[in-house]
C-alpha cells in the first residue's frame, strides 16, 4: 500500500511516498509565490500529479496544522492561515483521490516512527533530520541550496516522511 505524507506550511509543502516503510519519492514544493490557499492547493495538486506513484496512494496522512503559539514565534494570523490552507489541501486531495485523509499530530507521529517526540536541548526539526539520516539514505531526495548547503526546506520532506511512515 502507497501512502502519502503531507507536511504543508504556508510556504512549502513537504510531501512523500512510502510502501512498505520504504521511501519511494520525497521533496518539497515551494508555494510563497503562489498568493491564494486555492492556488497553493492546485498548485501542489498539478506538482503532485507529476509523481508515477501518485495514482497507487491509498493512504494519505497530513501533519496537523498548529493549534497554539510556538513560545512567540508564531502569530495568530499564522496559525489561521495554516488551518485555513490545511483544511482545504486535505478536503482537495480526499476528493481528488477518494481517499480519507488523516490529520496526525507533529509528536504522535514522531513518537510512533521515531520512538521520542523530541530530546531535551535539541529542536524538534533537528531531531527529525538527525534521525531520519541515521535510519534512510535520503541523499538522492534532497536538494541543495545554490552554495552547495542542505536546503532547509528539505526538513518538510523529512517531516512528510515521517506523516507518511505513521500509516
């Protein structure tokens, strides 16, 4: 069973394919320039048609859109732009797939794939990385910033990987 993992942010969109706890395809779509949550949602709906997997998912897990202030690093517009997009990239791709799409929280699904949430004095992002890189060889997926440095939005495929290894 192919299922996709979605990791959407205002921005980027991670995504990935797994089948049977193995990776088949991840990355992320960019989606600042993209101005209305309708056009960010088709938008990663056409780039997500592009996969040769798209049409074997029979699960789709999304990451949970936030539902508190990240210690004043997040604003209340944030957050609501978030839920709004969530709500409509999940309702689009149910009906597009007819598929239930499953919202999972951040930490349950970490927990669930990766045994611990987060470690005391790490950021949950690097942890995900770190973890990620010690159990996959995702070398192949991620991108590189035009210096030659790990592209940062790659951690929304990792965390897509992660939505997609829940199911």
């Amino acid at each position: 069973m192919v299922t996709l993992g979605i990791d959407a942010s205002t921005t980027t969109v991670g995504y990935a394919f797994t089948e049977d706890k193995k990776i088949l395809e991840m990355g992320f779509i960019d989606i600042k320039t993209q101005k209305t949550p309708k056009n960010k949602t088709f938008f990663v709906l056409t780039q997500l048609h592009k996969s040769p997997y798209i049409d074997r998912v029979e699960k789709i897990n999304i990451e949970d859109s936030l539902s508190g202030f990240m210690g004043g690093r997040t604003s209340q517009q944030v957050i609501v732009k978030l839920a709004k997009f969530n709500a409509i990239l999940s309702f689009v791709l149910e009906d597009e797939f007819q598929v239930l799409v499953e919202n999972i929280n951040p930490s349950t699904g970490r927990k669930k794939v990766l045994g611990k949430a987060r470690v005391k004095g790490i950021k949950s992002k690097d942890y995900v990385r770190e973890q990620i890189e010690q159990r996959f060889d995702t070398k192949k997926w991620c991108k590189t910033t035009t210096r030659g440095n790990f592209d940062p939005r790659n951690i929304d495929s990792y965390d897509a990987l992660v939505m997609s290894l829940c199911g």
